[in-house]
C-alpha cells in the first residue's frame, strides 16, 4: 500500500487550493473553535491549524508554499519542533498545572529559522510589557471617572509586572488596546500565555464595599455599569484561536491590596469558570496566574496573537 501523506494546510483547514482570503480567514475561525483544547480539541490540531493559516493568510507564504507543490504533501513546519533556542516545552508536558509551569523558558510559535524568519522582531516577542495606559483627552482628564480609571490603570499595569510577569517568562501584558473592529472595542491591559487572553479593566474606587454576583456590580447598593462582558465577548471574536477571560481589577487603599471588599452571594463560588470575575489587587494575581497555568501550552508565545495585539495597542 502506498504510504498516506498528511494533510496539507488547504485540507486542514478545509478549503480548497484557491480558497479567497476572506475563506482562508473564515475557515481558519471555524477550524480554530473545533481544534481549541480547551473546547475539546487537541493541542496538536490546534497548532497545526494555526501554521496553516499563518501560511495561508500571509500572500508571500502562500505563494512559496504553493510553489513546492504541498497539496496533499508532507505537514512540513506544521510538525516540526515547537522550540528556539533554549524554549524547550518539557517531555510529556501537558502544558497545564506542573509546579515549574511559570518558570519554564518560552516556546516561540510558529516556529522559525535563519530561512524563516518570525512573523513578529524578536526585540518586541522577547520584551514582557508593551504599551502604555491611554491618557484621556484634557476635558475627560478633569473628570473623575478618567481620573479614576487613569490611576487605575497604572496600578494594573504596576502589579501585573510585579506579580505576573516575574518569574513567568512567556507572559506578555499588553496595555492601552483599541481593536481596530466595528465597535472600536477598547481593552486597558491584556495579558497572553499560551492560547489564554486575560482582559483586564481597572479603576480606583472610592472608599465602600462593593457586591458582585456574577452578573451585576454594586458599589455601596448602587449599580456599577459594566462594559467588561462585551469587550470578553468582541475580544473572544477577534481572536477565536484563544480562551478569554476577563477581570474587572478594583483598586483601593494603596497600602490595602485587599481593599475593597468584594463581597458576594452565599453559595457562590468564586473558583468556578466565568466570562468576568471581579476581585481586588490581593486576589488579581493568583486568580490571573492560576487562569493562565490551567490552559495548554501556557510557556508558548503565539507570534501572530502578540503581533495583533500590539498592533491595537499602537506599538
């Protein structure tokens, strides 16, 4: 019997060779949802989807696939290594919940050469923290909601570096987003490891508790407007390779990370997967961390994903 070859991109993806981009792209969202471990799919599917479409929505890669005649051929860079340098994933590594996860050195995909170059410089895929906290206009600056968010912000983005990305090497916090999308979705720090987005929107509260059950916020027993599920939902859009999860960040009294008390209903489970958890700078860390380690591969750096995400950050 003649040997079977793997499938080419095209049929991982499930188009045909002269497939429109606008295909490529609908075909790769459709795949990546079915490939996606975290939705029962396998972490090597999932990756070979991603080469494939990496492949095929960049022109110049297509047209050089295309040309060694990969129809129904090898997978080529689909399988190879998962590795530069010393970013070598663990033998037998679920990716997941070892207790060196955060220190492991990252994995950069897709995978790269001297004859293919990464899809992102490596000065900006090495670096952790990008961006800045947008400044407000000077009217909205005056404003103590702006204010308030500002700071913020710039809280966030203090203890993520601190406690987040320290000793967790493939982590990379994005800050000031707005998503080039028809609603112009606006996110104040992203952070990514692996194929997890966690969205984070912050403000610094005035002194009160604060109530959260799940779906509504009150400060004080008065409603707290949120626009943190729409963002999750239109970020989860933009990039259907990854699990996103947001976090609504409530800062406090600076000597006080765990001001403002959340408190919440009896029976509620704060540990339970949810599209936003509300929590103060005490438990921010340990919830984001935990959300990260739990997903696959999470000492891989996705080139494309970053690359996207600075773009909406202007870097």
């Amino acid at each position: 019997m003649p040997e079977r070859s793997d499938p080419s991109y095209y049929d991982i993806l499930g188009i045909a060779p002269g497939a429109t981009p606008k295909q490529v792209k609908d075909a790769y969202r459709r795949a990546a949802r079915k490939a996606h471990p975290d939705l029962g799919g396998s972490e090597e599917l999932f990756h070979s989807v991603a080469v494939a479409y990496e492949t095929l929505s960049d022109p110049a890669r297509r047209e050089q696939y295309d040309k060694r005649g990969r129809f129904g051929g090898r997978r080529d860079e689909a399988s190879r290594s998962r590795t530069f340098g010393a970013g070598t994933r663990p033998a037998g590594s679920s990716g997941a919940r070892d207790d060196g996860v955060f220190s492991h050195p990252p994995v950069y995909l897709p995978p790269f050469s001297p004859d293919q170059p990464p899809v992102l410089p490596l000065v900006l895929a090495g670096r952790q923290s990008h961006g800045a906290a947008r400044q407000p206009g000077l009217i909205a600056r005056l404003g103590a909601e702006a204010r308030s968010r500002l700071d913020g912000e710039l809280r966030t983005a203090a203890l993520v570096e601190a406690t987040v990305l320290e000793g967790y090497p493939a982590a990379r916090l994005v800050n000031g987003l707005v998503f080039p999308n028809r609603a112009r979705t606006a996110a104040g720090h992203v952070v990514l490891a692996g194929y997890r987005i966690a969205v984070i929107d912050s403000f610094t509260a005035s002194p009160g508790n604060f109530s959260w059950d799940g779906r509504s916020l009150r400060h004080q027993g008065r409603p707290v407007p949120l626009r943190m599920p729409a963002t999750v939902r239109e970020v989860q859009e933009l990039f259907p390779e990854c699990n996103v999860t947001g976090w609504v960040l409530i800062h406090g009294a600076r000597n006080n990370p765990f001001d403002p008390v959340i408190d919440t209903p009896p029976g509620f489970d704060r540990s339970a997967p949810a599209l936003v958890q509300v929590v103060n700078a005490g438990t921010a860390a340990r919830t984001l961390k935990a959300f990260l380690a739990a997903g696959p591969q999470p000492n891989t750096v996705q080139l494309p994903v970053l690359g996207r995400l600075l773009s909406a950050a202007g870097s």
